[in-house]
C-alpha cells in the first residue's frame, strides 16, 4: 500500500502538467530513457520478483510519470521499478503520465517522492539524493523537507548518515544495520569506537535498543576491556530474551555482580517465566 504523504505525487502530477487531468496514455517500453537521476541505487530482489508476478499476473496499474524528449523518446521521471518489471515481463507497451517538467532539479524532487511513497528507500539513498538536491540544484533543508513531506531535523539526521566511515555506510546500503542502529552511532565521536561497535552489531545481531545502551555506555569509558565486557552483558540479555520472550535487562558493575532484570506485562506472562526457570 502506498504511503500518504502531505505533497503527494499525484499532486505534483497535476501541478506540472500543461494539459488537463486526463493525461494519461500508452507509449512503447523501447522509447523510454531511464533517469540519470534516479535517486534509488538497489533494486531488492525479493521485492521485484514479487512485483514482476504482480504485474505479469494483472498488468500495471499504477502509471509511469516521464517527460517528452524529442525524437519520439521520454525519460522516465518516476517508476524505474515498474519500468524494469515491465522488461522482465516482455511487455511491449506501458501506461505513463506525460506532465512538463524542465527543471533538473523538479524531476529530482518527484523522483525522490516517487520513491519514498511507494517503496522506502535505504536510508543512504534517501541521503544521496537529498544531498544532490541541496549541494547541486541548493535546496535547502526547509525546502527539502517540505517537498517530501518530512521534518527538516529527519532530513538533517539523514544527511549526517552521509558522514558515517565507507564501511558502516555499505553496511547499512546492504540492511547489515538499519537506520536507528546507525543514528546511535552517528553520537559517538571517535572514529575507532564507532567501527567498534558496528562489529559488534553486526557479529552478534545486536537490535537497536541493544545497540543504544551499548554506545551510551561506552561514551565516558576509556578502557576497551571494560566496553567488551558491557557488550557481553548485551549478548546474554539476547539470550535470556530468547528463553523468556521479553525484555530482561542486566544491571552489573565493574566486578560483574550485579542483577537481572526480567519485565512482565501481566500474571499469565509471570507464571509463564517462573515455569521456564523451573525446567531450566
């Protein structure tokens, strides 16, 4: 289902087209050129097969947008999924809006909301093409926060992703990690810290809120004995969350004595983890 954003692409549909609402028509898949600009750069595999069935099964239902070009052709402003699915299928023809759009920098906007309305993009994607939009064509925060209908401070989070080192940036492209692991590492200051514990996240599978307590207490220590031994306090929180189904902290001090915390929501859930311990 597609996301409801508050400057949908619909809207901007009607706002560039010179013609009425009816623009919609059939042109040849041979005369479409793909947009250089496309800020998506992994296609998922899973998702395409899925839409490929899709479409091969009931046709494609949402249009194509592109621009005329000459010569016959027209570049492709949004859907280079459907586009490529439509190729895999063998079909010969697909619906498109044909809207008026001159502006380098408009079909970048629209691109961008093509894709985060119909399927998220990795959120370095999503990064690369707001930096396009802000270091080439000078958009700034504001304005680039309103065209995709987000928060200026998300759009600045997610340009700060662009910082992290080339290795954790790949990781997180490749969904090793995802955004709000990498959001508690954009915190920490120290180059070797950080690629420390992306390691560590990505080794053992920390979640996000393991990962979060992780770096807020790495934060004020030095030593890498005592932040190895905290990360190991996370790894059996992992495992006793296993055995019980729910949340179990672990409180310890430098001498590792300390206590275990394991969180119920009602009785059922009580008696449910006291019979665990039993057969343990």
């Amino acid at each position: 289902m597609a996301k409801v954003l508050g400057k949908g692409l619909e809207a901007l549909i009607k706002n560039y087209s010179q013609e009425n609402q009816n623009n919609q028509t059939t042109i040849e898949v041979v005369n479409i050129i793909t947009n250089q600009h496309q800020p998506r750069i992994n296609f998922d595999e899973n998702k395409m097969r899925m839409l490929i069935d899709s479409i091969r099964e009931k046709g494609i239902i949402q249009p194509l947008t592109v621009r005329k070009k000459g010569g016959g052709k027209f570049e492709l402003i949004a859907g280079e999924r459907r586009l490529r699915a439509a190729q895999a299928v063998g079909l010969k023809s697909v619906p498109v809006f044909i809207i008026a759009v001159d502006n380098i920098a408009e079909m970048m906007e629209l691109a961008l909301i093509e894709n985060i309305q119909r399927v998220d993009l990795n959120p370095i994607e999503e990064a690369e093409g707001y930096l396009v939009l802000k270091e080439k064509y000078n958009f700034t925060q504001d304005k680039i926060a309103k065209s995709v209908s987000k928060s200026r401070s998300e759009i600045s989070n997610k340009l700060r992703l662009l910082k992290l080192p080339a290795i954790i940036k790949t990781g997180l492209l490749e969904n090793k990690i995802y955004y709000a692991h990498a959001r508690s590492l954009l915190s920490i200051r120290d180059k070797h810290l950080t690629l420390k514990i992306y390691n560590q996240i990505t080794a053992n599978k920390l979640s996000a809120r393991q990962t979060e307590l992780l770096v807020k207490q790495s934060q004020n220590i030095k030593d890498n004995h005592i932040i190895e031994k905290k990360y190991q306090f996370l790894k059996k929180e992992q495992i006793l969350q296993k055995i019980f189904n729910t949340q179990v902290l672990i409180n310890a001090n430098k001498k590792t004595k300390g206590e275990i915390k394991i969180k119920f929501k009602n009785s059922k859930k009580l008696e449910e983890i006291i019979n665990q311990i039993k057969k343990c």
